[in-house]
C-alpha cells in the first residue's frame, strides 16, 4: 500500500507515478496506480502519459502501447503528448518509419501536432535522408504560427550538414544570427563539427570567433573539434594554440585530446613536449584504448625514439590490455627503418614472428636501405611464403646496387606466381640491363613477362610454365620458338593457316619487314598451342596441381558429438555401446523407424512428384508444425503474424536464424548458455555473430543456476538476442520450472530481450509435446516477438530426412511476409529450397487426426523408455554399493543424462569399456537399453572409484 485514504488526491497520485517513474521503478508505479483505483481515485490522462513515456523510455513500444490500451478502455483518449512520447520512443530505437507512421496515425485521430511533434519529425526526416521533407515542416511550423524553439534550429542545422548541405546549415546559421537570434552552444557546436568534416577550417575559424563574442564560454566539446579541425588541414600550431586555450580555461583533458596533441607535437618535431605530454597523460591516468596506442607507437618509431614507444609496449601489457596485430609490426618496422636490424631481430624472435611475411618484408626493406642487400637475399631465399612487396622491394633494392641480372631473375619469378611488380620497378630493370650492356637478356625478359602474364590470364600458375617447360614448350621467346624441333611440327601448320593471308607460305624464310606481322603471329600460334597444352595437362593431372592450392588447409578438429559416433563405427569391440549422439534406440539398441512414419510413407508411397518444393518449403508441413509450437488454435496462427518457413532440421533453423540476425541487427549479440549444445557456438560463430554467455547449469547442485540467470539477464543490455532451450535442456536435462519461466519472461519484457527457442526435443521432456512447449506459451501470453527452431529430428525420428521449421513473430501479417520474404532469401543462396520428403511424411502424419495420435502415442513410450532407463541406471549404481550420488540422474529430464563425469572419466570408459560418450559428461540415456545398462552402470562404478 503506497497510499492512504484521507491525503488523496489525483495530483498527488500523479506525483507519486512520476517519481517511481524517474527512478525506472514502473512496478511500483503501476501498483500506485491500482492502490489509487481501489480508493477510489482513477488516473488521469497525465498519469496514463507519464506512464506511456517511462515505458517508452525503459521498456518498449509494445509495453507503451498496452497502457494506451488501458488508457482507451478507461474512456481516456491519448493526446499529443502521449503521442509525442510514443513518437519520441521510435526515434530512439531508430524507428524512423514507424514515427512517421505514429505521425499519421495522430493525425487521422484529429489530434494537432505541436511544436515538439514537428521536431522530431523533422530529426526523422534528416536521418532518413529526406531534407527536403524536413524543410517542409518548418514552412508547416511557420504557416501554423508555431515559434520555432532552440532545438528545431539545431535539428535542422544538424540534418543540413549531416546530410551533405554544410553550405546551408552556415547560410540557415547567419540568418538565424541576423535576425538576433541567439543560437545554443549546442547548435555552434553541431555546426563546427559539420564544417569540420567537411574541412572547412576557414569557416570553423570564424565561428568559433563569433562564439567567442556570443557571450558563450565555449566547452570541452568545441575545443576538441575545433582542433580536430586544425589538425585535419595540418595546422598544427593553431591546433595547438586551441589545446592550450582549453588548457587554460581549465577543462580536462581526455584520452583523445592527449592522442591529437601528442601526435601533432611530433609531427611539429617538438618530441620534448610531446613526451612531457605523454608522461602527464600517464600521470592522469588516462586509458587510452589499442588504436591510440599505435598511433604513438608508431609515430615515436618515426621519430626514432624507440625507448618511448617500449615504454608503452610495457604499458599496455601493465594494463592488461591485448595488443592487435599492428602493435608489434609497428615496431619492428620502425627498427628496420632506422637501420637497428639486431634490435628488430631480436623482437621478431620474441614474438615468434619468424615466418611472419610482413615482419620478413620488414627486415628485407632495412637491411637494403643499411648496404646489407647480400643478407637480405640470403632471407628472401629462405622465405617459404613472398608477396608482391618482398618482390618489389628487393628488385628495386638491386637495381640501386646495379645488381639488373639478378633483379631480372626475381622479377620473372614474381610474374610467374601470379604477382605484379610497380611499372616504374620494371622499367628500371629493363633500363638498367639495357644501359649495362644486356639488350638481349632485356627482350628475353620482356617476352617472358608477357608469357608469364598470359599465363596468369589463362588461370594456371608458375608450375606451368615451368612443367610445359620440361617438353618442346621451354621456349620463351618468339625467336626460340621457331627454332625448335617440337614446336615446328605442331605449331607450323599452325603458323601457315595463320600466315597464308599475309602471303607468307613458309614462315621461316619471310622477309625482315614482314617481321613485326609474323613476330605476332607467331606468338599467337604460340598461345594456342601453349593453351591446349596448358588444358590437357590440367585434365591428366588436375589433381597434382590442386594439391598446391591446398597447402595451406589443416585438418579440422573432430566435432564433439558426431566425432563420437565415428570412433564408435571404427571401434571393432562386440562389447561397444554409444551413449554419445542424441538419438533413440530402442530397447535392443537398434534404430527406430516410428509406425505412424512407417504408416505415413505408405500412404504417400508412389503418389508424389520430384518437383522443388517453394523456397519455404511445404505449406502444409509448416502450418502443422507451428501449430504444435504456438498451440492448435493460436491466434498469432489466425491473424497471419508468424514468418515460418521449412529449414534443414533443428540445425538449419538456427543457422537460418542467426544468418537473419546478422543481416538485419548487424551489431547484436547473441547469449548461449553454459553449458549448451555444442553446435550453437558454431552456427553463430559462421554467421559472424558475436558470443556473450548466461549462468545456466550449478555443477554442484547438478540442477538450475536460476540467481546466476537471472543476473545475466538482467544485465545484459537492453535488447539483447538470448538463445533459450524450449525444454530438455542439451546437455543438461535441467529445465527451469513453470513459476522460473514466468520469471524469466518477465524479466525478458522489461529489459526488451528478444527470445530464441531452440526446440529439438519437443515430447521428450514429458512425454507429450503439447506440455513441452509450456515455455513458449508463457512468453507468448506475455506478448513477447519470439523465434523458434522445431525440429522432428527426435520426436518424429526422422534424423536423416533434415525436417523442421524455424519461425519468428512479428508485429503484424505485413511484417510477417516481409520477414518470411527475407527468410527464403538467406536460403536460396545457400540451399535453393528444402528437401520434400520428410516434409510429407510430417504433413501426412499431422494432418491425419489417427496417425497424429499413434505418434503421440509413440513419443510418449519412446519418453518412457527413457525413463525407464534412467531408473535402471540409477538402481544399478547404487546397488553396485557407488557412494556418490546419483540421484540427478533421475532428476533430470529428456534425452540426456549430464552425469558429471570428467573428461577423463570418459576417457577410461571409451579406452578400457569401449563405451562412448562425449567428453563433457553427457549420456544419451536414449542409446541406454536392459541389455547394456548394467554393464554401463560397472564401468562408470569403475571410473569412479
Ligand atoms: N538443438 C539442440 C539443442 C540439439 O541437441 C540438436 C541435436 C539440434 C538442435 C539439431 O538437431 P537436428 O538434427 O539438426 O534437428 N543434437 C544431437 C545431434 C547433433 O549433435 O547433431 C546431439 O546433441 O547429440
């Protein structure tokens, strides 16, 4: 009770709300409101706006939208400010269209903008690139007799420049200035930033001169731009003067402002002060993050003040900060450059950056520069991997020492990997062999870079210059040509096809100034006879030549579950048992075709086509299926708001579903549990998702770490992606219980989380699918957006035939179609369409009200085997006299028993009892039958003792 009859009134409730407001405590606000209710004193409409906003702000559109709801129902209608609040918490969320959208609803209501409303959309114009629009509503402010505020001139001169119109933001600027209006500090500064990226320095500098004798004190805010400013036109001493201007006015410098003065410092040469910067920097303990750091390092590199640029390699480490993969290469190759090879060596091999290309570039480029190009040849020929840069530098290196003939050699080598060298390098090459006396050696090497280039256009690669080499095909150069054996048979008919309208019959006595046309010619015909070569060896020994494309591809680690399953086939032991991949056995260990899919193929056995189902997959299949997820008689079903299509089993569905992530909220994150399937790392990992994790399993108590669940949730930030099990937690058998999933849902709603069921094992957990989906249908009547991947995998035992269906809630059918649309365009690219037919054996089943009965019937037994397992297992451990306790393991619920065992546990029972399980501890109790149970039982008494 936060009130007492007797001190009542509607204005004190309305206090009271907007305060629990302020402090984001909207429950109490809300039970203000119920306690006002019952004593008798209804909210107003400044109550239900106060609310509508705090949801807004802390909540979401939706929650915002169900006070309005109630506010509708109570008889209150909304007004401009409710609306301007639900306006206000689209722009936010970056909602532009849906503002404008709230803009239009208002006004079909006959509710009249105010001056707050048209700024806003002015903001959502300028961010949806629209100025023009945006200039439309400040004629509509003026043409409706509203005063413009503050705010509406920076909003408008913060779009003009945002959007490219600098010159009219300044013009929009000066006129407000004429007309004595005085601008905001803010609305300088929006304007001093705009020019300052545009780098209008001429201007900011004026600007910053009239807000001098505005009568404003200029902030923290225009003194960094400003200098940004300066140091972008490379003024470095104005820049510096603003530094100490705000210097003097007393504000603080922050990580930023030390980087730009420091670095502008040294690039003035002033290296004193820029070190007595830096040590003050530290002095203030400023944090300044990795890129920052490596723009010090490398500018004091530059300027050879190596001792400096240690000192904040030695720092970094202190503060616990990881270096990037730039850090150390900036310094070794300063240390190159500045001729300290020893120095650089010896940080190579700290690094154990040996085999590193850039640093070996690095050491090539210093060691030329400092007269010891013999030892960098000596490293570029020990060199395994050379890019275009090694090539370069050291050609070009050895044109300086007039090293040409060499310098040739590796040029050619550089064309024929495929590489390109700078025109000017190869020129000095071929001047420099002309101008020493080798004309020829320099037109050889013409005529092989052109080859080689050829060559590279063809698509094959140095071994095959070098391979057609071995034949008749070495030669190079046209003049070869001609005189070789080999190439005369096969290439001289050619050349006379190819030389008969020129009129030359015998290509080897032509005229010399038929020489240039035959010269072409000739090399043409080389071509082709080269190509076809180039071609038959690709066919004969394609799969030599592919070996050197791959040289570089490791194999992969096994994965964790299905590796388990291969060491289980290659295992040759009669005694061997796979309690590893989830999935059922029956009772004599042998895989299960279930009846009603049994009965289901014979029904549609001879009766379908081949044909590409839609992009979406079966209609049918995934009507069936989305009713087994949102409830046979759902509304969301009704009202068209779900975006489902078929997938490639539970898997496929989640990959669809993070691939759609990424698209769409390109910089989320996605929170897994710990433990969880182990796929769900990989699926998003491919699809560039970032990973965050959320408290999930109590090793101790072997069951829900609920507090540490809670905590993550609540702290991660507003509209965080989680992904949840629906039930039968992978590989845990823990399931939150109802009054847990409520309390999660909720939660989820006021932090604005979005949910993602992972549902594989729907009818596991209890035996009937229906009770399994109890999760889901708390979050659905809690009105959140959720996703779901299902699954028939388990519970219809179709493993092999890839069958589910991932969908996703939406906001309404037009959302829903939009989504969907998108959906099938993430799996065209990737899959065309779903395979059709396990997606008829689902339909079949489902869509006949006897078969769906005999597979709810069989659901439950194979659930009940299970637990029938689990008891067995139980008993039996305990009757072999185990003092540990292994009551979780009836606990527990679904396919999997997490037992506990360590991986080293595991170990013994896969080396000395032949029994395979994943390394974490799981058992599939599903692959736990009369017959090997005891014998399991022994062996995890064994490994436990
Ligand atoms: N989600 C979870 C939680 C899960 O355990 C699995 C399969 C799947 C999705 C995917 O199943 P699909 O076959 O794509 O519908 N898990 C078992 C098999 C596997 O690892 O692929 C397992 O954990 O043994």
């Amino acid at each position: 009770m936060y009130m007492r009859r007797g001190n009542l009134s509607a204005k004190l409730l309305n206090i009271c709300v907007a305060s629990f407001c302020k402090a984001k405590q909207l429950v109490k606000a809300e039970a203000v409101i119920v306690d006002g209710i019952r004593l008798g004193i209804l909210p107003n409409v400044v109550t239900y706006n106060t609310l509508v906003d705090a949801y807004c702000r802390f909540v979401g559109l939706d929650a915002a939208y169900c006070v309005i709801h109630r506010m509708r129902e109570a008889g209150i209608n909304p007004d401009v400010i409710t609306y301007n609040s639900l306006i206000a918490g689209a722009t936010k969320k970056n909602l532009f269209s849906k503002s404008l959208d709230l803009y239009e609803d208002m006004h079909r209501e006959g509710i009249s903008p105010n001056i707050w409303s048209y700024n806003i959309l002015m903001h959502c114009y300028f961010k949806l690139g629209k100025p023009d629009e945006a200039n439309k509503i400040l004629h509509e402010i003026i043409f409706h007799n509203f005063s413009p505020t503050p705010v509406t001139f920076n909003i408008m001169i913060n779009g003009l420049c945002k959007n490219g119109y600098v010159d009219n933001a300044l013009m929009l600027f000066r006129y407000l200035h004429r007309c004595r209006f005085v601008p905001h500090l803010e609305t300088y500064n929006i304007l001093i930033n705009g020019l300052c990226k545009s780098g209008r320095l001429g201007a900011v500098k004026r600007i910053f001169k009239d807000l001098g004798e505005s009568g404003h004190k200029p902030n923290a805010i225009t003194y960094n731009t400003v200098m940004k400013c300066c140091f972008r036109s490379k003024q470095y001493d104005l820049g510096l003067e603003i530094m100490s201007q705000m210097r003097s006015k007393g504000y603080t410098y922050d990580g930023f402002a030390y980087c730009t003065t420091i670095s502008a410092l040294l690039k003035t040469g002033r290296i004193y002060d820029a070190n007595a910067f830096m040590e003050e920097m530290m002095r203030n303990g400023i944090e300044l993050d990795i890129a920052s750091y490596n723009t010090l390092i490398n500018l004091y590199c530059k300027e050879g003040n190596f001792e400096a640029a240690f000192g904040l390699l030695d720092k970094i480490e202190k503060e616990g900060l990881e270096c990037d993969q730039y850090t150390h290469m900036i310094i070794i190759n300063g240390l190159c450059k500045a001729g300290k090879i020893v120095e650089a060596q010896r940080q190579i091999s700290r690094m154990g950056f040996h085999s590193n290309l850039v640093a070996s570039n690095c050491l090539i480029d210093g060691l030329c520069r400092y007269g010891q190009i013999d030892r960098a040849i000596e490293l570029f020929e020990s060199m395994e991997i050379k890019d275009s840069i090694t090539y370069t530098s050291l050609v070009h290196n050895l044109c300086k020492a007039r090293r040409f003939r060499y310098a040739s050699k590796l040029m050619l080598a550089c064309f024929r990997s495929g590489m390109k060298i700078l025109k000017c390098t190869q020129r000095a090459v071929l001047d420099g062999l002309r101008d020493s006396g080798y004309r020829n050696d320099a037109r050889k090497l013409q005529s092989r870079i052109r080859l080689a280039k050829m060559l590279k256009m063809l698509g094959s690669k140095e071994r095959w210059v070098m391979e057609c080499g071995v034949g008749h095909l070495k030669l190079c150069t046209i003049d070869d040509c001609l005189l070789q054996p080999g190439f005369r048979s096969s290439g001289e008919s050619y050349l006379a096809l190819l030389l008969r309208p020129l009129g030359v019959t015998d290509p080897l006595s032509c005229s010399v100034n038929k020489e240039r046309a035959l010269k072409r010619c000739v090399f043409m015909a080389f071509r082709t006879v080269m190509m076809s070569k180039v071609l038959h060896r690709s066919s004969v020994s394609g799969a030599r030549s592919m070996s050197s494309w791959w040289r570089s591809v490791e194999p992969a680690p096994k994965d964790p579950i299905l590796g388990v399953t291969e060491a289980f086939l290659a295992d040759p032991s009669p005694d061997k048992v796979n309690v590893g991949v989830g999935a059922y056995r029956d009772d004599n260990g042998k895989p299960v075709v279930l009846e009603c899919v049994r009965e289901a193929e014979r029904r549609i056995a001879g009766s379908l086509n081949m044909e590409y189902l839609p992009m979406g997959g079966s209609v049918k299949m995934v009507e069936e299926t989305l009713k087994l997820a949102y409830g046979e008689n759902s509304d969301f079903i009704k009202d068209k708001r779900i975006a489902a299509v078929q997938s490639l089993s539970g898997t496929g569905a989640c990959r669809l579903f993070a691939d759609f992530q990424k698209r769409f909220r390109p910089d989320s994150q996605i929170y897994i549990p710990v433990p969880t399937w182990a796929n769900h790392h990989n699926i998003w990992r491919d699809a560039q998702v970032p990973q965050r994790t959320f408290h999930y399993y109590h090793p101790e108590s072997k069951g829900l770490d609920f507090a540490g669940l809670m905590d993550d949730v609540k702290n991660a930030p507003n509209g965080s992606f989680f992904l949840l099990h629906a039930c039968a937690h992978n590989p845990t058998g823990v399931d939150p219980s109802e009054e847990q999933w409520r309390e999660i849902s909720y939660q989820f709603k006021v932090k604005d989380h979005f949910a993602f069921f992972d549902m594989a094992y729907q009818g596991f957990a209890s035996g009937d699918p229906e009770r399994d989906v109890k999760s889901i249908k708390i979050f659905l009547e809690d009105g959140h957006h959720i996703g779901i991947a299902q699954s028939y995998a388990k519970n219809m035992g179709l493993y092999g035939q890839r069958v589910g269906c991932l969908s996703v809630l939406c906001e309404d059918e037009k959302q829903a179609l939009a989504v969907k649309s998108q959906l099938q365009q993430l799996a065209r690219p990737m899959y065309s369409n779903p395979p059709v037919h396990g997606a008829l054996v689902v339909s079949t089943v489902l869509g006949d009200p006897d078969l769906k009965k005999l597979w709810l019937k069989e659901v439950k037994d194979m659930a009940d085997r299970i637990i029938g397992m689990r008891t067995a297992l139980r008993e039996n451990l305990e009757k072999l006299g185990s003092p540990l306790s292994w009551e979780h393991i009836t606990n527990q619920i679904g396919m999997f028993c997490y037992s506990g065992l360590t991986p080293e546990q595991v170990d013994r029972l896969t080396n000395e009892f032949h029994i395979y399980m994943t390394r974490n501890g799981r058992i599939s109790m599903a692959g736990v039958t009369t017959g090997n149970v005891g014998y399991l039982a022994n062996a995890i008494r064994e490994v436990t003792k």
